[in-house]
C-alpha cells in the first residue's frame, strides 16, 4: 500500500470553476463552532432563482473560461432541499448538453452534508442519479464525546448517533471520501482519539482543522501539540501511514516563504462565485450576511445584473502580501498557514479585505512542531526497516 504523504488533491483542483448554490439557510442543527450566524428556516432557494443563475453562466462563457466546473449545493444542510437540488442538477445537465457547453462531462456536483439524513430515499434516490459525478463529504467529528460537544441538535441533544449510522453505508457509495473535521478549544483533549476513531470507522481520508474565528485561550497551543504527538506516534506505531490521511501532517507545511513563488491568496474568494435565495451573487458564501457576525454582506452582482466587474476587481488583486503583516511574510513558518477572506473582512476593524486575521498563529505553529515530529520519526523508522529507497525522502525542516 502506498504512504500517504500530503493531502489528496481535489478533482480538477486550479482547472475547475467553483459555483455555489445557497439553497437553504437552515440546518437540524446548531453546531456550536459553526459560522453561519444568520441560519433560519425561511430562506430558501426558489427553483427560478437557481434557473436564472445557471442561464447567466451557461450563457456567458466568456466570463467563465475554466475548463471544468464544480457546482457546490450548500446550506444550512443541503440535503434538506434535495428536491429542489435535483431539479436544479437536471437542468444543468439539460443546459450542457443543448449548449455544447465544454463543461458537458466534465463537471462535478459537490455536497458536505452532516449526514442525519443521508439514509433518506429522496437522497439516495438522488445519489444513483447523479454518482458519476457525484462528491459527498459528511461531517462526523471523531468519537461521541467529541462530536456531541459541539454538533447538536436545536434542542442540545448530540448527533453522533444518528450520523454515525449512516458512515457504512456512505463509505460504500464513496470509498474514497473524506470527512470534514473541525476543531476549537473545548474539544482540544479529544483531537488524537477522534482521528483514530474515524479511521475505525472505515474513513481513510480525514480532513481537519482549527477555527479560524480568535476563540483561542492560553495554553491551547500546548495541549493541541502535545494531542498531535499523541496522534502521530499512534499512526506510525500502528501502520496507518500506509492508505489513511490526516491532513495536519503534511511535508510541505511549516518552511519560510520564497516571495515568488508563493504570493498568491490562499483563499479562493473572487475566484469563486455563490449565489443566495434572492439571486444576489458574492465572492464566496463567507461573504453572504448569514456568514458574517459583525460586517454587511458583499455583494458583486445578481441574477438580473450579472456579476458586477467593479465590485469584484478587489478581490482579485488580492495575494498574501497585500494582506498579511510583516512578520507572517518573514515568518521561518509560514508556508502552509492559511487564512479565510471572510473571516479577515469580519475580523478587522475597518471594512477592508486586506488584513490578514492572524487568531491561529499559535495553533499553526503547534501544528508545525508536531508535523516535523511526524516526519522525522516516520522517515527514521522507514530507515531502520530498509524502506527509504521506496519513497522520496525530504529534508525535514525543524522549527525550535
């Protein structure tokens, strides 16, 4: 089996035009991390909405000139209006075909739900349609104390259970998906177990970080590093290098920064394109007022208008420099930092896009410490047992 080294690249990642569908505001649950501030029952897609937005961009390929595209259906929970998302998907697929559209087989309808209701016949009925071009994420966050920690019901109760009785059935429809896990501070001491369990679960591929919001008190950093250790020596000891991902340990993260080479935006905004209930068009959905604690919502055209070239413009002069500080352009840590625009737009002070919110430099450079532990173990032990000339070795970088 083949050692899983960094993370698994995303279908068509840097080829591949991202469009987002905000079908519904509202969600079974109320995760506690979760930073959609404005979830509700009432807004919901209408089906014409959805229509015009694909005209708009099926009609005007000049504006999107990627080659393959990714229709992303969110919520809320998006499988709440698996009705509406599977009449949206066939008119998609209408639209290509009439148009000769070059995106016709070559696009991917994506999902991150949190599971409670994958079972549903509706969602199963949806899923034989469309599997060929189908990607699913659910969300479980690791064991049951962790994850009823912060993913509960409206009423408080957790959702592990109800979740968890749907990952057999989902592992077989989508082998090779991974799940989505988020960590903040309460559930810090349950980081090592949790990865574990989902490994145990049959989930081989587990994407996880920290919050980017400032939520982040004295001492976190140590008690995550010292989790992360914990989790490393389990996946060295026990094999699970080999076929299983993490996606905290990863040989490209924590080196100093060449300036150019790597000044681009680490985030996608203005790249991407969402679309609300109203047809009102933003950047990415961070920037959609439901998304957004303290800042109005930006928007860069609609449905009627199109999308607003001034309005945008911003967003695409962004890079790493024109945001971040001095000290995280020099830092000996930086690559694989990352950052959300919305988050950066709510966090500062001004209504401005370009400054970088910096509430996890802590937590980045916990992860760096560990990581280099990680690799440095796992390469002595590959030594020791006469597998290094199997796979490329890199020079770790260590960080004190």
């Amino acid at each position: 089996m083949e050692l899983i080294k960094d993370n698994v690249v995303p279908w068509q990642e840097g080829s591949a035009k991202s469009i987002t569908f905000i079908v519904t505001k509202d969600c079974q649950l109320a995760c506690k991390y979760c930073y959609l501030v404005g979830k509700n029952a009432g807004e919901r897609m209408p089906f014409e909405v959805a229509q015009q937005a694909v005209d708009y961009i099926l009609g005007n390929p000049q504006l999107f000139p990627e080659k393959s595209v990714v229709f992303d259906f969110i919520g809320g929970e998006p499988f709440l209006e698996v009705d509406l998302i599977d009449r949206v998907c066939d008119y998609i697929k209408v639209q290509l075909f009439e148009k000769s559209h070059r995106w016709f087989n070559s696009y991917r309808f994506n999902f991150s739900t949190n599971g409670v209701g994958y079972h549903e016949e509706a969602v199963q009925r949806y899923i034989e349609k469309n599997r060929s071009h189908l990607s699913i994420g659910i969300t479980i966050d690791g064991t049951p104390a962790k994850h009823n920690l912060n993913r509960v019901y409206k009423s408080g109760k957790g959702s592990y259970d109800d979740v968890a009785r749907n990952i057999p059935l989902w592992i077989k429809q989508f082998p090779q998906g991974g799940t989505k896990v988020t960590i903040s501070s309460p559930d810090l001491p349950y980081v090592c177990e949790s990865v574990l369990h989902l490994y145990a679960l049959g989930i081989r591929e587990v994407n996880i970080n920290c919050v980017f919001e400032d939520v982040w008190r004295d001492g976190d950093d140590q008690l995550f590093e010292a989790q992360l250790v914990l989790l490393a020596d389990e996946i060295i000891g026990k094999g699970y290098y080999r076929g299983y991902a993490c996606s905290f340990f990863s040989e490209i993260i924590g080196k100093p920064l060449d300036p150019e080479l790597q000044n681009q935006n680490w985030c996608g905004a203005g790249m991407m394109l969402a679309v609300d209930a109203a047809g009102v068009f933003y950047p990415c959905t961070r920037f959609a007022q439901y998304s957004l604690r303290s800042k109005k919502a930006v928007a860069i055209g609609s449905v009627r208008e199109g999308v607003n070239r001034n309005r945008l413009r911003p967003f695409l002069t962004l890079d790493r420099s024109t945001q971040s500080p001095q000290e995280c352009m020099v830092c000996e840590v930086a690559a694989g930092c990352a950052w959300c625009q919305g988050e950066n737009y709510d966090a500062a002070e001004t209504s401005t896009i370009y400054r970088r919110s910096t509430a996890i430099c802590k937590m980045h450079k916990a992860r760096v410490r560990a990581n280099n532990y990680y690799w440095n173990k796992l390469y002595r032990k590959l030594e020791l047992e006469g597998e290094t000339n199997n796979f490329e070795k890199k020079e770790a970088h260590v960080i004190c």
